[in-house]
C-alpha cells in the first residue's frame, strides 16, 4: 500500500478527490527495477498499470521491414518520472501492446489489474475520471506511434528510387 499522499503528487490523478485517492492508494504498492529487466513484453498478460516514480523505462515495438530482414526495435516512447505506463491492464483484451524495459534503475507505483478493474467497475464517478486519466496517455502513445510511422513510410519510400 502507498500513501495517498504521494498520488496527489501525480497529474494522473489531478481531479481525484481526497477519498478516491484513498481507494487507489490501498491497492497500489511500490516496486523497484534494475536497468535492463524487462518488466513486460508485447503480448503479454497486462497484469498491472505503473506510474514511474525514478528511472527510465522504454516502450518499444518490433517493426519488420522484409522478410529477410530481422525486426528492428523501435522506441514508442520513454517514460519518466511521473509518468503512467501499462494502460492495457484496464482496456480490452487486456494485453501490452508494447515491451516495457527499463533503460535505468527504476521505482514505481504498481496497481494491480484485477483490483483495479474491480474498484473502477464498482465506483462509478472514480472509473469516470480514471478512464479519463489512461485515455490522455493512450492518446499519447497513439501520437507517438504516428509520428514514427510517417517516418518509416517516407524511409521505405526514399529506399525504393
């Protein structure tokens, strides 16, 4: 369990009133990662949502450019200090859609999906504001990931003259 205190700190949870961030805080722990762990891969089970306390984490995706090629790993996004990552864990099918690896030592605030999903489900008002909260950074991946995008098209079609 964290403080409900240090979530106030987060603009994640900007608008939250004092007992909702309560809610929150009794199912939220902290955890600690060394550079180079790999905390998830694309794919897997979304087991859990973080905010990033210390530390740098990368999200990145494997692109493919031919079959005779390996795939090239390709940075989404950095996530920093004050940061949420692992929206999966409260959207549909519930799987990462990206690789979490932490590029230095790193500490966050971990939520547990199945409580969670449990909490926002049953508190109406509260999963309001949550789901709020995760669609800006879902909003922000999808940017990110738009912007690399365009630039591997316009690689691909400067390679093919």
């Amino acid at each position: 369990m964290v403080s409900a205190d240090l979530l106030k700190g987060y603009d994640f949870f900007k608008g939250f009133t004092e007992e909702e961030t309560k809610k929150l805080a009794d199912i939220a722990v902290e955890q600690s990662y060394k550079a180079g762990f790999q905390i998830w891969k694309k794919g897997d089970q979304a087991k859990n949502l973080y905010l990033l306390e210390e530390g740098k984490v990368v999200l990145a995706m494997d692109t493919y450019m031919g079959t005779a090629k390996p795939p090239m790993p390709v940075t989404v996004d950095i996530v920093t200090k004050g940061e949420a990552m692992g929206w999966s864990a409260v959207v549909e099918p519930y799987l990462y859609t990206l690789g979490a690896l932490c590029i230095a030592d790193s500490k966050a605030i971990v939520f547990d999906a199945d409580k969670l999903r449990g909490l926002i489900n049953k508190e109406i008002a509260l999963g309001l504001k949550f789901m709020k909260a995760a669609a800006k950074v879902i909003a922000s991946r999808l940017t990110n990931t738009q912007i690399i995008l365009i630039g591997e098209r316009g690689l691909s079609v400067l390679t093919e003259y």
